[in-house]
C-alpha cells in the first residue's frame, strides 16, 4: 500500500487510460480524486475503484472550474499528493480541412488542461515540498500524424510543458514527468480499421496493443516516492512499437 493516505488526483478518469490509472492507485491505498466533465461518468469510476475515491465534474480546459475544482479536492481529502493529466480527446482532420473550432478545441482539453491542473496543484505541492506530476502524452506527439495536426501538437506541448515544470519545480522535491502511450485499446482507439489493428499487432515487438493497465503501470510508478531523482522526462509505453 505505497499509496495509503496519499491524495491522487486522476482527470479523465471516467474510462479507459484514466480509469486504469484510478484504480491502480486505489488499489494501493490512495484517496483518488476521479476527474472526468460529467459527474454520472466520474462517480461510476470512484464506485467502481471503491476505498476512499470521490467523482468531481470538471471541464479541464475551463480555468475557473479548475480552480473550483481544487478548492473541492483540497477540503474533501486534502493535500495532493499525485496529478495525473490524463484527459484528452482527438478531432482528427486532414490539415487543410481543419476547423479552427476543432484546433482550438483539442488544445484546450490536452494542453491547456494540463495547464490549468498542473497550476493549481502547483501551490500545494510545492508548500508541502512533495509532489509527483504526471501528463499523459502519445507517440504522435513524438512521431506526428497525418490527420491529427491538433492532436500532436498538443501532446508534443505536452513535452514541453513537462520539461518545464520538472524544471521549475525540482527543487521542492516535485517531479514532472511524461508518459506516452502507443495505441492503448479504449474508447479512442475504438474507430481503429481492422487493417491498422493487424499492423500495429505486426510492428511492435510486443505483438498486441497496449491495454489501459499497461500505462496505469507506468504511471504509478513515476508517481512512486523512489522515483524522486526522474524527472523531466517521457516515458513510452508502446510496446515497442516506435522503435
Ligand atoms: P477515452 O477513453 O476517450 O477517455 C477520455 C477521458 O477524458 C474520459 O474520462 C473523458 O471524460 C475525459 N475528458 C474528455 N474531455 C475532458 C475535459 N474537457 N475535462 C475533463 N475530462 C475530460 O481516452 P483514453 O484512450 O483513455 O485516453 C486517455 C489519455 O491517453 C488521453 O490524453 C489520450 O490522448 C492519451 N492517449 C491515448 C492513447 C490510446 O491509444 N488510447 C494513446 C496515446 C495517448 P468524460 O467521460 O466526461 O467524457
């Protein structure tokens, strides 16, 4: 129970990655803060994942709400301990077909929800000189994609954003770190052709896509107290499959 006590907070933890990641950290004795934009979605998680877990209704991209949000979180559980910004959508589209609404929207939720979070965990942690911030970017944000010029892009901010944070705040004994995930079977993944399955499952090493425990794996263990000397850094998960 490396986690007991610890106040975990995990947005977009209403499905798939999130999810995981959630119940990973439950299972290990943290009170996990489930984050997703509607409440019904978050409180199936927190009953899911049972212990001390509570359901908060966010919209990440909204900075007001964010705050709301962290005011709620550090008067129910208290200090955070863990931020995982997972949530994310995808608004795929070929460049020139792009509506601005769909590049405005993915970097809202991906980007500047991380933002948003990550700035209001920010005070706590480094007042408690503990932390462990963890983003959840993609192998598109590493590699591009044809199609998901707002999704990469957001997720290789991501990056940047960490790198920056790890900076900023290593000296409070705060880590910032990334994970990047290969194709991860959820929701999102769900539109994938049967094709792209086959080749992905031929490409990577590991033979198979990725699932939602893989990546709750390599989360909580950046977020373990032994890590303290990691940070700034991208961890992929994929299966080896950009390699
Ligand atoms: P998913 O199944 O589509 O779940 C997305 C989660 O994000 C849901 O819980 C959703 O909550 C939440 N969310 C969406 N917009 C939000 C907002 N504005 N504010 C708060 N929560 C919001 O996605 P997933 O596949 O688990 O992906 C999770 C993360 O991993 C994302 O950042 C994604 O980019 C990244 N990733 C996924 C893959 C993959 O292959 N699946 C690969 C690389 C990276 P609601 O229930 O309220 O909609």
């Amino acid at each position: 129970m490396s986690f007991q006590d610890q106040v975990v907070i995990v947005t977009g933890a209403s499905r798939g990655i999130g999810r995981a990641i959630a119940a990973a950290f439950a299972a290990k004795g943290a009170k996990v803060a489930c984050v997703a934009t509607t409440l019904a979605n978050a409180t199936a998680t927190a009953e899911t994942i049972g212990g001390s877990a509570r359901a908060y209704a966010c919209d990440v991209s909204d900075s007001a709400s964010v705050e709301v949000l962290f005011e709620a979180i550090l008067a129910d559980l208290g200090t955070p301990s863990v931020l995982v910004n997972n949530a994310g959508i995808t608004r795929d589209g070929l460049i020139i077909r792009m509506k601005e609404e769909d590049w405005d929207r993915v970097l809202a939720v991906n980007l500047k929800g991380a933002y948003n979070c990550t700035r209001a965990a920010a005070k706590p942690m480094m007042k408690a000189r503990y932390g462990r911030i963890i983003n959840i970017t993609s192998i598109i944000g590493q590699t591009g994609a044809a199609g998901q010029a707002n999704y990469a892009a957001s997720k290789a901010g991501l990056i940047g954003l960490t790198k920056s944070i790890a900076k900023e705040l290593g000296s409070r004994n705060v880590t910032c770190n990334a994970v990047a995930p290969g194709f991860i079977t959820t929701d999102m993944t769900a539109e994938l052709s049967d094709d792209f399955r086959a080749h992905v499952e031929k490409s990577a090493p590991a033979g198979r896509l990725g699932t939602p425990e893989d990546i709750a794996g390599a989360v909580v263990f950046l977020a373990e107290a032994s890590s303290s000397y990691i940070t700034g850094q991208t961890l992929t998960v994929d299966g080896g499959l950009s390699l």
